[in-house]
C-alpha cells in the first residue's frame, strides 16, 4: 500500500532539489531520514518534511507499520516561475527567474 505527500510552490529550483532527491530514493525510511538530518543543503529540510508527512499519511490512513516502510519514489517537479527585471545600466533590464517546484514522495511498504 503506498502513502504519498506532496509540497507544492516550495521555493527552490528544481534543479537544486533533485541533487537531494537521488540520495534518498530506494532507502528505507530510517536511512533517509538519517540521510537528510546531515545533508547540509536547503532542498534536504524541505524534503524531510515531506518525506515525514508521507510517512504519517501511511500510518493513520493504512495502519502500516512505520519501520518496514521505504522511499518508493521521489520527484521534484517545477512549478511556476517568477518572473523579476533588475535595472542595469543605460536603462535596461536583465531579467531574474525565481523558480519554484513540486516535490512528491512516495512510501511503500517492504515485500508488497
């Protein structure tokens, strides 16, 4: 049975979150979470949270035990972009894209 939680419109590049998400995914959720507390990036926060959620979700909607639950699937999707100018010389402007993404992860339990 799988459990999913998703972050949407979180404030990173998707770029910077997959670097994160290749780390955990296919771990057991203890390794992960492990994994994540020592990463020093900012994506690694943001995807404990979400990997936390997907693990309540598991637990209170399908009664499956915390420990024999793994990473299944892990995906950093982009959302919109913000768009900004900042002023430059001689009056134009050099656009600046803020990205944002979607993170979704997916929990299963060990042997189903």
């Amino acid at each position: 049975m799988e459990a999913k939680a998703r972050t949407r419109f979180v404030r990173i590049s998707p770029q910077k979150l997959r670097l994160v998400c290749d780390l955990v995914a296919g771990k057991r959720v203890d390794q992960a979470l492990s994994i994540l507390d020592f990463t020093p990036k900012k994506a690694a926060r943001i995807l404990s949270k979400t990997l936390m959620a997907a693990v309540a979700n598991a637990r209170d909607q399908q009664n499956i035990d915390e420990d024999r639950l793994y990473v299944k699937r892990v995906t950093a999707d982009t959302g919109p972009t913000w768009k900004r100018s900042l002023p430059r010389a001689h009056m134009h402007a050099t656009p600046i894209l803020k990205r944002t993404s979607h993170v979704t992860v997916i929990v299963d339990e060990i042997g189903s």
